[in-house]
C-alpha cells in the first residue's frame, strides 16, 4: 500500500517535471520512508488517543525511533507491514508494566546487545564521520533510562536490541531491491 502510493507520487512528481535531475526510483524510495515515518506518527497518535495511552505510545515510538537512528537494525520487507507492526507495538507497551528487578534484568540486557552490536545497519548506509559515535550514543539512551527508570523506554529499548541481533536476512534486501530494480 504505502509503496504502491510512494510509487504514484514519485511518477506524478517526474511528469510535472521530466528534466528533473532525481529519478523515480530514488524519489519513490524517499517518499516511502517519510510516508512511513508520518503515518506511523499519525496510527500511533491515533490509536494512543483511543485507548488512553496517547502520551506512553508516543514515548514509545519517539524513544523506538531514537534508539533505531543510531543503532540500525532489520527491515521489514514491506513498509505497510513496517507501519502496523510499529504502530501495534508502541500502542501496546504502555499497556505493560514491570517491577524493578525485571526492569534491571531487560535494561542490562538491550545494553550489553547495543555494546556488542551497535551500530548494525543491515541495508549500506554511506558512514558519516560522526558514524563511529553511534554506539557510544546507543550505550548513553541505554545509561540514561536506569535513571529515569520508564518501563516503555526500557521496553522499547529491548525490541530495538533485538532487531538489532544478527539474525535477520531477507527482508531489508527485498524492498531495497525492489525499488532499484523499477
């Protein structure tokens, strides 16, 4: 769905303007992502609001999307799927509670994956050189939810970790080889 509407655009885009110096592969992968980033935001907003949890789902996806700039991780091979998967997962941590010592048990655990995995960009991405911060960066998101002890940080902390693992192949090449062959 959303490829499909990010192909559209990108191919109304090019016949306003044909001499345009951006392809409609580069154009439908750039709207791809915003159009996912934005209705994540909206669907999550949305869906917070009608079940009472409209800030704890925020707080979810904000730190979800935080963490996931600088330590990577998998992709799914549909940004429709990416969209509802996301946005069911941050509707659903505020709904989730947990004492101390579980909180210490997740919380170490997504620091020690983020120490040894962080960054992973699963699809190639042209390093910055503020690259080599990121992990330093994760670690630091990671230290600083054990002071502020919030259950949806360290819950959404610990589903990013685990996309993070290397265990995941197929998807994040799909789309990616999908768009470039178009």
């Amino acid at each position: 769905m959303l490829e499909a509407l990010s192909r559209h655009i990108a191919t109304e885009i090019k016949k306003a303007d044909p001499d345009g110096p951006t392809s409609v592969e580069v154009m439908e992968y750039a709207l791809g992502i915003r159009l996912t980033e934005f209705s994540t935001i909206f669907f999550v907003s949305l869906t917070g609001w009608l079940t009472g949890h409209f800030f704890g789902s925020l707080l979810a996806l904000g730190s979800l999307m935080l963490i996931r700039k600088f330590s990577g991780g998998a992709h799914f091979s549909s940004l429709t799927f990416c969209l509802f998967f996301t946005t069911a997962v941050c509707v659903t941590i505020p709904f989730f509670s947990m004492g101390i010592s579980t909180f210490l048990i997740i919380s170490v655990c997504s620091l020690l994956v983020f120490f040894v995995y962080a960054p992973n960009h699963f699809i190639y991405i042209e390093k910055s050189a503020n690259h080599k911060y990121f992990k330093i960066i994760c670690i630091s998101i990671c230290l600083l939810n054990f002071c502020v002890q919030s259950h949806i940080i360290c819950l959404s902390l610990v589903i990013q970790a685990f996309s993070i693992l290397p265990l995941w192949k197929g998807g994040e090449r799909k789309w990616t080889r999908d768009w470039q062959e178009h």
